[in-house]
C-alpha cells in the first residue's frame, strides 16, 4: 500500500502500518537508494523521495502530485514536528540516543539550508525525511518511526495555523484600540445615522465608530475560540488507526506547545473542521471590514470624511482625483476569504472518514484567508484612524431628511400618547413639510387628535426633540449615542480590549516556552 500525500499546502501522505517500524527493510532499502554519506549536502536531484521510492516517483503525474513548493509555509512545522516525536521516540527507548542524535543534527543543518535547499520530493515532508536520510545514513529513517504523514501533516498544519491565528487577533486587537481612539476623538461629533441609505436618526461619529469595534471585538472572540480548537495534537493517530509503539502523545503535545490530545485516532488524522472554522472566521472578520469599508467609501463620496493621501490614490488620467482605492480593495478581500470557505466546504463536505485525497487541497484555503485579511485588518483600520471628519458639514446634515421624527414621536409617546397614535402625527408632519417646525407639528395634531400639540407638550420641549444635539443627548440607554453612554461603551470596550491582550500574551509565552523547551530538550542529544 502507498503512502497518501499532504494537505495544508502539503500533500498529506499516510504510511501503512508495516511501513512505520525502523527494523521495516523497505525502509532500510529506501535509505540505502540515496546513497549519499552523512556529511554530504542535501542534493538538489536525488533519485525519487524515501516514501513512493523509484516505482511511484515518475511518469508525467508527479508535478501534479507535488506541493513541495507550496510547503514553504510549513517548512519550520515541519521541523518543529520532527524534533518533537524523535525525542519522544528517544524518550521511549523506541529509538537509541545516538541514532536521535544525529537525525536532531541533521534537522538542523536542513533548517539552517532553509527550504529551497531540500531535495526533490512530493512534499516537505517526504524532501526533509530523504534529506536526513542523505545526512545520516539508513538510521535516519527512523525518524518516521510510530508515525504517518497523516498525522504528522495534520499536526503541521494546526502548528502553522495557530500562529496565523494568533497574528490575526494581534492585528485586529490593534485595529479595535485605533478604532477606539476615533471613536474618543469624535464621541460627540453629530452625524447623520442611516437605514436602507436614507436619513434615519442622528448619532455621533463615536458612536458609529464603536459599533465596528464590538463587531471586530467578537471577531477577535471568534478567531480566539479557532484557535483553541486549532491548539490540539493529532501526533500519535498515525494513519488513522494508531501504532503498536509504546509512543506517549501528550509528550509530544508538551513539546509542540498543544493544550490538549485529540482523543480519537481516525479523528487526529483525517479532521480538518479545526480549518474551516478558523477559514469561517477569517471569511466573518472579512466581512465586517468590508462592511466599514463600504461606509468610508460613501461618506468620503458625500464629503463627510477625507482619508489620508496614504490610504487613498488618484486617477491616472483625471488629477483632480482622489480615490479611496484602498478600501475598495479591502471590499474585495472579503470575496477572496469568501471564496476561501465555500471551497474549503466543497472540499470536505462529501469525503468518507480518514484520509483521502481531496485533503491535499484543504489546508491552502486556510492560506488564502490568512494572506487576504490579515493585511486589509491594518490598511482599514490606518484608513479610519487617520481620516478626518468634517465636523461642520456632519453636524448640518445630522438633522437632515426630519431624521430627528422618532424622537418627537418619542416625546409624544412619554406624554401619555399611544406611540403609534404619536407615529401617525409625526408622520402627517412629515407628509407636509420636509422640515417640519412646530406649526407643521401643531397643525398635525389638530388633524389627527383634534387638540393642539401644546396639550401634551410644552413647545420648548418639542423644539427641543427636533434638535440633532438634544435628540442625540436625550438616547442615553445601554448602548446609545449620547456622550455619557458612549463613555460607558468606550469603557466597557477599553476593558475587553485588556483582556484579550492578556489573552494573546498568554498565548504567545506558552508558544514561546515550547520552542524553548523543546531546543533544550534537543540540545541534550546533539
């Protein structure tokens, strides 16, 4: 039986049972066809790879098969991962001491070669195996002892991935903490607030600019909870079906910095939904952005706000122009991370359990969403943080189309009018004027009530309510535009943001302290 190649931009491939055992003479064998001494280079031709050998390392299918290239991403993974289960072997007394030596040392001198160096092979895994073959001799074949590529793969890309995730909540926690100084800036900044792109109620810019900030504060919630999931080991799965090694697993985990053990063998190996959840939150975070993106555009397009000449660009024919490229490109982002899920999903929806295939494909969706969001998270939160507002035109527009109706409703209905009986009047104001005053109003209320408006209400108050500032000042519940609340809000969200610092530092340190106890622990035998 062959081996089946990597995902994750690797061609995951699995190795049979008989094929895992360092005493397996087909792996003697296929050591012995390098033919190249221990203190040879890495040779950029060498015949095949140690895992398909000569019979299924030709014909015109092997480019297609390869992801070699593609694996760069994985490259460190991938080391990482081979020195974790060589020391547990060597821990175990599955492989001698000696023998986990010299292919620790050989780990090195391939990461110092870097990844273009390695040798000619179907994927990353299967080119630094033959490299340290090349190196080491037939012993260093023992390095897939008590292992598939299955598991090794899988076990790479969740290494990798983490890292992704932990970058994107480093950058999105940045891009809340610009996003907050805005809204501080501009908490009592009227603007007009919309529905359908209509003039609907004034607010202020901080209290607009807050509302992406809880919306990037969950995506920051989202892709913590990835990669949490992400943060487990499959090593020790193998194919699928486990290994008769006395292996220990959550030593491996140790190393590698895994919180936790996946608990099912076929599970380890074959599960990807780790992935497409943290695909899913990159596509969710893309969409927020493109959604403050799509605001910026129209209100630069109205005047309301003027990007930076750094977030913004001109006509190569018409120099009077000045474009919000940018965060056009920001917008289509969100397509590409889209894109990233519903292939991801076409992928994995119809795939029997363990390994197939098809998972080759997999893990470069994951790729696609960290390389398109991560980057627009910075440009659209530069983009907002260095705009200006124009305060003036804003605040004369923050009233416009009779935005401030719902409040004089509002006032009608606190006087004891049934609120939708306060509806109607308004709206009849509405009907007659497009700026109604307190005529139209009164005139209103002698149509529909029969009475003056000044039964209900004294005028100033009326007058008060179709007022943008006191419309906006007298919304002070839980949430609301007026400055007091949006002190609470910034205050609140100022709060969260520590956390998931806390939270992102934490994370960062315990990856930290892996790495470093894993080069002590490799220091030891080379």
């Amino acid at each position: 039986m062959s081996e089946e190649p990597t995902d994750g931009g690797s061609n995951e491939a699995n190795t049979d049972s008989e094929e895992q055992g360092s005493s397996n003479p087909r792996s003697q064998a296929r050591g012995d066809t390098v033919g190249a001494s221990s203190d040879e280079p890495p040779v950029a031709d060498a015949p095949g790879d140690v895992v398909r050998r000569d019979r299924f390392s030709g014909g015109p299918a092997r480019g297609f098969l390869s992801s070699l290239a593609a694996d760069e991403r994985i490259f460190a993974a991938d080391l990482a991962v081979d020195r974790a289960h060589v020391v547990m072997l060597a821990e175990q007394g599955i492989v001698d001491a000696d023998d986990a030596g010299a292919i620790l040392a050989a780990l090195d001198e391939i990461e110092d070669a870097g990844h273009g160096a390695l040798p000619d092979g179907e994927d990353v895994h299967a080119a630094i195996e033959t490299a340290v073959i090349e190196r080491v001799g037939p012993e260093g074949g023992r390095m897939h002892t008590a292992r598939s590529r299955n598991d090794e793969v899988a076990a790479c890309i969740r290494y990798r991935l983490r890292e992704d995730l932990l970058d994107a909540v480093e950058t999105v926690v940045g891009a809340r903490e610009q996003l907050l100084d805005a809204a501080d800036e501009y908490a009592e900044t009227l603007m007009p607030g919309f529905t359908h792109l209509q003039y609907a109620q004034p607010t202020t810019v901080g209290h607009y600019l807050l509302s992406y900030e809880r919306a990037l504060a969950r995506d920051t919630e989202r892709l913590l909870g990835a990669y949490a999931r992400t943060n487990r080991s499959p090593l020790g799965g193998a194919a699928f079906a486990g290994t008769p090694f006395d292996i220990d697993r959550e030593r491996t985990a140790e190393l590698l910095g895994f919180d936790s053990v996946l608990g099912n063998s076929m599970d380890a190996a074959s599960a990807r939904d780790f992935l497409l959840e943290a695909t899913t939150a990159f596509a969710n975070l893309a969409t927020t952005l493109s959604g403050l993106s799509e605001d910026i555009v129209i209100f630069a397009n109205d005047g309301y706000v003027d990007l930076s000449d750094d977030y913004a660009s001109t006509s190569s024919i018409m120099p009077q122009k000045k474009n919000p490229d940018t965060l056009e490109l920001v917008r289509a982002r969100a397509g590409d991370a889209h894109s990233a899920v519903s292939g991801l999903l076409t992928t994995l929806k119809g795939l029997p359990r363990a390994y197939n295939r098809d998972l080759q494909r997999a893990g470069q969706y994951g790729w696609e969403s960290v390389d398109a969001v991560i980057e627009a998270t910075e440009v659209a939160a530069g983009a907002v943080a260095t705009a200006e507002w124009n305060e003036d035109l804003l605040a004369a527009e923050a009233g416009a189309g009779f935005s401030t109706a719902t409040g004089v409703a509002d006032l009608l209905a606190m006087a004891g009018l049934p609120f939708r009986t306060a509806h109607e009047l308004v709206a009849v104001a509405a009907e007659r004027s497009a700026d109604p005053d307190y005529e139209t109003l009164d005139a209103a209320a002698r149509e529909v009530l029969d009475e003056s408006l000044s039964a209900l209400v004294d005028r100033e108050a009326v007058e008060d309510a179709l007022d943008p500032a006191a419309s906006v000042a007298s919304r002070d519940s839980a949430g609301g535009p007026a400055p007091d609340a949006v002190a609470d809000q910034l205050d609140a969200a100022r709060a969260d943001l520590a956390t998931d610092r806390e939270r992102l530092v934490d994370e960062r340190n315990a990856l930290a302290d892996a790495e470093k106890r894993l080069r002590e622990e490799v220091a030891g035998y080379v």
